[in-house]
C-alpha cells in the first residue's frame, strides 16, 4: 500500500517531468503523512496562449479521499489509498476514476517489513526509482463539500500488488505512470476507465530500489533529511529472542508515503 512518502525533487525538475508551464517553488518533505496537503498534477481545460505544453496544473489537496456523498466526515474511514483492481466499481471511487484521474508526483515511498515473530521490530525502507529523482503515482481527486458551502479538495493514490521486488516487503504497491502515459491517463474526456486499465498493473522489476532506513520514520513529527539515512537492514530475529517491548511500525492506515 502507501501511507507515506516523500517529494523532494527541484521545483524546475517537476515542472519539466510533468510538463507544466510554471510551479511554486517545492519545499522539500521528507515524510508526507495522511490528511496532510500532497501535490497532485492535473488536466486543465484552460490552454495557455502561445503554449505548446499540455494543459496541465498543479494544486493541492488533503490526503484521504472523502466522496462526494458522504454527509459527515466523521462518520467515514479515511481513504488514503485506492485497490486499482476494484475502484472502477466501487461507489466511493466510481465517479472520480471516470472524470478526476490525477498525478501524484514523489521522490519515493516507504514501506515496512514485518517479520513473522511477534513482537520483533518491522523493517522500514525508503523505495525510490533507481534511475531519476521524481516519480507519478496514480491518484484520484473529489472535491467534497460541506453543508455550509465550504468546499475541501481531496486525494488518493492508486495501489496495486507489489512486483517481485517490493513483494518481500509488503503485498501491496503505488500504481506509477510513466512519462508517456501521462496524457492518456489524464485525459477523462476520452479516455474511460476501461481504456486505462492496463496502465494500472505493478511497475516492471527493476524499476525501484528499497533502502533500509530506521525507525525514525515511524514518527510523523520526524520530518528532517536524517529520516533517509541508510542503514543496516535488520535481520529477522527467532521468536525466542525477540525483545519485548520492541517499537512498532505505522499502523496500517497510517502506511502512505507518497
């Protein structure tokens, strides 16, 4: 799945990768977290006079899907990410996979890995391209309003199952676009969802590169450069010697890095 990650990429390097005209400079974040503002790229239907880029925009929205039905916020789960296998039929995501495809642009991901033995520590990693700075994920946008008028953006990013690489991590991983796709993805003028269905299967192997990392992702208020730091993958400890105590991982609905 993802429930965190990162964007650290140089504000012209995104304006290049994804073909937009202009962008406000990029903060680095090193540790994006559920209900935070994430940046999405989406089509835009105004054309840029004496532009030849493709109309697209960037904007913000709040990490975690809210339908456009839901009366109280409340009252419904916090929908960070989507299965690509079922969104086209599920009534939450029905509506925004056919008219609201986005971009999530990142530098990379974190997972964990969670060894068999209760209680022994998961293993975090930092999963990022191991060609380029920048990555697409899939997303999906609705616009959710309040009964006072008051009006949130919100997003989610497509999952799908992990490819052999990340499969020894976890089962689940962010649907990526590539470059060339982009315009076919976001186009939901032409494009049905049954049109983009194959560019939702998991990335080819090779594609991304996991580095182990430490514990201080864990922790949403760890948002420093240090979190990155490789360090010695930790081995799996038998059950007999696993400490008590041991830290434990972001639950899984905390699980989104970009």
């Amino acid at each position: 799945m993802c429930g965190r990650f990162a964007l650290l990429a140089k504000t012209d390097l995104a304006e290049a990768y994804f073909d937009l005209a202009e962008l406000d400079d990029l903060p680095e974040r090193y540790n994006i977290a559920p209900t935070q503002p994430i940046l999405i790229v989406v089509a835009d239907d105004r054309q840029r006079p004496g532009s030849n880029l493709p109309e697209r925009k960037a904007m913000l929205v709040r990490w975690g899907f809210m339908p456009g039905w839901v009366k109280d916020p409340r009252d419904f789960p916090l929908l960070i990410n989507a299965r690509s296998e079922t969104a086209i039929g599920k009534a939450s995501f029905r509506a925004a996979m056919r008219h609201r495809r986005i971009l999530v642009p990142a530098t990379g991901f974190f997972e964990w890995r969670r060894p068999e033995e209760k209680g022994a520590k998961a293993q975090a990693y930092f999963i990022r391209p191991k060609k380029g700075e920048i990555v697409a994920f899939a997303g999906l946008m609705e616009t959710w309003s309040s009964a006072d008028g008051s009006e949130v953006d919100t997003g989610a990013i497509l999952t799908t199952a992990a490819n052999n690489d990340i499969s020894r991590i976890h089962d689940r991983m962010p649907v990526v676009i590539r470059q060339e796709d982009f315009a076919r993805w976001l186009d939901c003028k032409t494009q049905e969802p049954r049109d983009v269905v194959d560019l939702m299967r998991p990335i080819d192997d090779g594609f991304f590169e996991a580095i182990p990392i430490s514990d201080k992702v864990n922790k949403v208020a760890n948002m420093g450069p240090d979190i990155l730091e490789p360090v010695e993958e930790r081995a799996e400890m038998p059950a007999k010697e696993t400490k008590k105590g041991a830290e434990a991982p972001p639950s899984s609905d905390q699980l989104s890095l970009f």
